[in-house]
C-alpha cells in the first residue's frame, strides 16, 4: 500500500482511480464492507482503490481541548495496517486544516477529486457532508458526477441487532466493556499498540513492575483496569502470548495529569523489553479507574486486581 499526502504524488503514476473518503477510525466491519466495495469497483474499472483518509479528525481540529473530541479507535499508525491488511492500494493522507475547512464544496470536488485524482467512481454515504459550512452532500455530488463523468455510489451499511455498526457504537460497547460484542464488531479482538517506554518505576517499588506502553492519543476509549493478552512484535515472541493485568487512564493516586497511560503488569514474567513494539489486546474489564488515598492503598489494590486478573484467564481463557 502507497501512502501520498498531495494528488500530484498520485498522478505522478496513475490518472484515474476509484475512491472513498473518510476518518476509518477503528476500520471496523462498516468499515470493511464499504473497503469491499471500493476493491470491487476498482477491479470492474481496471483502476487503483484508493481511500481519503481524514487527518486529524475534523472533532480533533475544532475542539477547544483534547478531551473534547471523541476518543481514536486507533492511532494513524495502526489505521494504516489495518487498511493495508483489507487489500487498499493507496492511501490519500487529507489534511484537515483551516485551508481545507476554508474550501468550497465546489472547489473539494473539482480540485481534489476531479482534478486531483482523477475520479471515476466515489462510493460514499449519503449522509456525507464536506466544504466550507458542510454545502456539499450527496445530491451535489450526484450533479457533479453527471456533469463530470464520475459515478457515485452509496455505502452499503452494516446493521448489528437493528443498530448500524459505527465507531460511536463501538466506542459505546468499549465503555460497557463488551468485549465479545466489539470483537464481533471489529472482526479481531481490540487491541492498542505501542512501543515500551522508561516510566517513573513507581509499579516495580510497589511490588508489581509494569510495561508503560507510549501512547500519542488525544482522549482514550478505555478508562480503568482490564485482563489483556500481549504479545511482542518480534521475531523471537511473536508467536507468544503474555497474560497481563493492564491500567489505562490517568494515574489519578499518583498525577491527577492530562496525560494518558497504559501500563501492563505482565504475569510471571521479567524480561526487558524496553524500546520493543508491543500489542496489548484487552479481554475482560476488572474494574474503573479510581484514586486512593495513599500509595499503601493502591498497592493493595493493585495485589487484588492481578489476583481478579489470574482467576479471569484460569477461568475463562485457559491455556
């Protein structure tokens, strides 16, 4: 998969394409049927599938604060592997900045798509909005289209029991800690990945050392204490799977910060593993994130929440 951040990156190569435009948080099975249809359609034109992908978010640019916008299924990173895995073959890294919030609906279609890309098939949904104000919607690009000579098709969506699958109502099922239902959602398990940073050591002097995982996110979907499974992206673990008692919040007993961590506390083992990537893919909530009133406290509770967490996977996830 070839990702390009300007249309003249695409056209260098190719002169017409087939598209679809959006944020993909989480690239969830909504997600994947409308990925389904762009490879399709793409192979019926004989041309390249290639994605919009808006970044950041729209909700992320115009929020006054990071907590204000809803929270990322997965970082970039993660967005691209994913799409890559469902056979994309380029992917348009669209900047949402002040420029682009600036232009015209007319402009967005004709600059980008037209002229850009060389459009000849967009399937979209027909509740998309774009340009200045959002003016442009479906029935304009229907007129463009005919104008112009691309064709339009609307997204088929994905109904769980009556709801239309979305990253909304993945978020909603998160928060619930439903993990069956997302990873029927998702179509895989959910997971956050990132690469093992030096922490403060605060989990080793209390007795329980961790694994504090990088995370570049603006707001989190999860909140709280949670069973995972982890597995190191390397060659000599990557078929190995660690079970672990994960905390991913704030740390509201030690900083009360702004600052998002995920921290695991890997069972039974007490290798180094700093600087490796790793995946942590959670599979059962244990409790929500709370502050203590000491550091004795937390401790105590943290000895409870690894116990919760063996008898989870000698339970329910047996080796």
């Amino acid at each position: 998969m070839i990702v390009i951040e300007d249309t003249d990156s695409f056209r260098r190569h190719h002169s017409h394409c087939v598209a679809t435009i959006g944020k993909f948080d989480g690239v969830h099975t909504g997600h994947q049927l409308i990925l389904q249809q762009l490879r399709a359609k793409a192979a019926e034109f004989g041309v390249p599938s290639l994605v919009i992908l808006i970044e950041p978010h729209p909700e992320e640019f115009f929020a006054a604060t990071p907590r204000d916008c809803p929270a990322r299924l997965c970082e970039l990173g993660e967005k691209l592997q994913l799409l890559e895995e469902q056979g994309i073959e380029f992917v348009y890294k669209l900047r949402f900045d002040a420029a682009l919030a600036r232009l015209s609906a007319e402009d967005y279609i004709e600059t980008i798509l037209v002229n850009g890309l060389g459009l000849q098939c967009l399937i979209i949904g027909s509740d998309f909005r774009f340009g200045h104000q959002r003016r442009g919607d479906f029935a304009m690009l229907q007129r463009y289209g005919d104008q112009l000579g691309f064709e339009l098709v609307e997204t088929a969506s994905c109904v769980h029991n009556g709801v239309r699958i979305s990253s909304t109502y993945v978020r909603e099922q998160l928060a619930r800690g439903d993990f069956e239902l997302v990873e029927l959602l998702l179509n895989r398990p959910y997971s956050i990945s990132g690469t093992v940073v030096q922490g403060q050591q605060l989990g080793r002097d209390l007795g329980f050392p961790t694994c504090n995982v990088r995370l570049d996110r603006k707001t989190l979907p999860l909140h709280g204490v949670y069973a995972c499974d982890v597995r190191v992206d390397n060659e000599e673990m990557a078929e190995r799977f660690l079970k672990g008692a994960a905390n991913i919040g704030y740390r509201p007993t030690v900083t009360d910060s702004s600052k998002a961590v995920l921290e695991v506390h890997l069972l039974d083992f007490d290798s180094d593993i700093y600087g490796e990537k790793i995946t942590v893919i959670f599979r059962h909530k244990i409790r929500d994130e709370q502050k203590f009133a000491s550091l004795e406290e937390l401790q105590a509770r943290i000895a409870i929440d690894v116990q919760t967490t063996r008898e989870f996977f000698e339970k329910e996830m047996p080796l």
